[in-house]
C-alpha cells in the first residue's frame, strides 16, 4: 500500500509539464475560489456541470492517467454512494404527501351548494405535472428534498476535494505562497501578517507528504508483525491503533521540531529579514485567455446556474 501514489493528497506534478503547469498561480487562484464558491446557491445542473468541468480539465491537460485514476475513482465512488445513501434516507421533513389535484370528495367539501355557485367557480387545476416523491418502491422513497440534498453534497464534496488536489498538482507550493503574497498584499495597510501567512501556508504544504510518508510507515510496521486481529478482539485491537496513532502524533511533531530547528540554524528570525524570491510571476497570452473564459464562466453561472434558472 503506497499513500503517496494512491493519495496523491497535496503532491505536485514535476513532469510532464501542462499548459495547467503554465498558467499564472494568481489566474489559477481565481479559477480555483471560483469553482469553490459558485455551487454555492447553484442548481443541479450547474453542480454536475462543475464535475465534468473539473474531469474535462484533467483529460484534456494530458495528466498521466496513473496520477489521477486511482485517486478519481475512489472519489467518484465514495460520492456516488453518498448521493444514493442521502437520496433514500428520510428527508427530515414530517409532512404527508397530498396529490396536487384534489378529489371530487374534496370538491364537494369546497362546494357544499352548486345549485347557489356553479361547478365552474370551483374548477379542478390543470395538472403540472409535479411530484414530490421521486420514487417509492418497497420501504425505500426518494423525496424531491432528498434528492436534492443528496446531489448537493455529493457534487460539493467531489468539487471540494478534487478541485483543490488538480490546482495543488499543477501548482508547486512556492509558487502558491508568491501568489498569495502578491493577492494579500493591501491587506498590510491593516497590519495584517501577510508575509508570515504566505510562510505558514508554506509549510503545511510542504507537511502533507511527510503526513502521508509517516502514515504509510505505520502501516506498514502494523502489517509486517502479522497481528492475529481475531484473536485480540475489538478491545485489543482498538488499543493497538490508538498506540500507532499517539506514535504517529509523536512523529509529526518530532517533524515539525526538525524543521523549526532547521530554520533556527540557518539564522531565520522573520520572514521580512529573510525573503527569498522563489519565482516571478508574469501574465501572458494564456493566463489573458484564463481570465476571459472566467468571465464567461462567471456569466453562465448568474444567467443559468441559479437555484431558479
């Protein structure tokens, strides 16, 4: 079991080098807050389109299929198994379901004297068409809201998730803390810490491997020993894990102190005294493409991706 290559979780791509790899880290910034922030009051349609979007921008930068496959596939599952779960549980809402045309007993409730009102007065609706419940079969029902919910979440998570990994795979971590440092830079009127945010998010990203590196470790030391897991019970069991994970939480930190004492030793006192210019960002002709199909995206968003569009 290798984490790093089945949870490829906050790696980046050295090779092959995409036109994703090209765009300016501040474009791709944007693209990424957009993409997070517009299912937000958004209609289905516009949910399963970001999904697609965000596979379509995956195949079509010509990312080795051995980098995403795994990773997509578990992904996709897990969030079609919630879209299922959360479609059939109940949709919380206490409510008994009435046909939108009423009976002719309900009519004659309405209309107790036709000879003083005529029938027409008291007229059926005409039929729209819609049903709250989607589905009964059994004891399992599926609900507008429930199916509603389900898509939501499912779409959200996927969207969260994998939007967040494509960006950081094709974005190194250096060039994500300029990017930052350039967008946050006004917020220093306010005495706001830019720099040392721009340091801090450096860290943690370059922390998410040693995370993976240290969990695959354990594991791995776990499966070597050949534990009989039957024999030691739920008990035993659950105290042996609780033993991996305190001695994982021992080597993060121990981690975490290397690196503080790395930067001691090389005399790091503030990130102002010690600024290093990883990269320089510059917008060219595709990041001015970018930024155009942003604002068609956003366009699309307002005219058709509305809860009422």
């Amino acid at each position: 079991m290798d984490l790093l290559k089945t949870l490829p979780i906050g790696l980046y791509l050295e090779e092959p080098v995409t036109w994703l790899h090209r765009l300016d880290p501040r474009v791709k910034l944007f693209w990424l807050f957009s993409i997070l922030v517009s299912p937000l009051l958004a209609n289905a349609h516009w949910r399963f389109f970001l999904v697609g979007l965000l596979m379509f921008l995956t195949i079509a930068a010509l990312i080795p299929l051995r980098v995403w496959r795994q990773q997509m596939g578990w992904l996709l599952f897990l969030c079609t198994l919630m879209l299922v779960l959360t479609s059939l549980l109940p949709d919380g809402l206490v409510i008994d379901y009435q046909a939108p045309v009423p009976s002719s007993a309900a009519l004659q409730q309405i209309n107790p004297c036709p000879d003083q009102f005529p029938p027409a007065a008291f007229s059926q609706p005409p039929a729209t068409g819609y049903q709250y419940i989607v589905l009964e079969a059994a004891r399992l029902r599926v609900t507008q809201r429930s199916l509603e919910l389900g898509i939501r979440l499912s779409t959200l998570l996927f969207t969260l998730i994998y939007g967040t990994n494509l960006f950081l795979l094709t974005t190194a971590s250096e060039e994500v803390t300029v990017a930052l440092e350039v967008l946050m830079r006004p917020l220093r009127s306010l005495k706001v810490p830019v720099t040392e945010i721009a340091l801090t998010v450096t860290l943690a990203l370059r922390f998410i491997p040693l995370v993976l590196e240290e969990t695959q470790n354990l594991i791995r030391s776990v499966q070597t020993r050949a534990i009989n897991w039957k024999k030691l019970g739920f008990r035993g069991s659950a105290q042996v894990w609780i033993a991996v994970i305190e001695r994982l939480l021992k080597n993060l930190l121990l981690r975490a102190e290397q690196t503080a004492a790395a930067m001691a030793v090389r005399g790091f006192t503030t990130p102002n005294t010690h600024r290093v210019k990883w990269s320089e960002l510059r917008l060219g002709s595709a990041d001015a493409v970018a930024i155009v199909v942003l604002v068609g995206f956003w366009y699309a968003r307002i005219v058709w991706g509305g809860e009422g569009g």
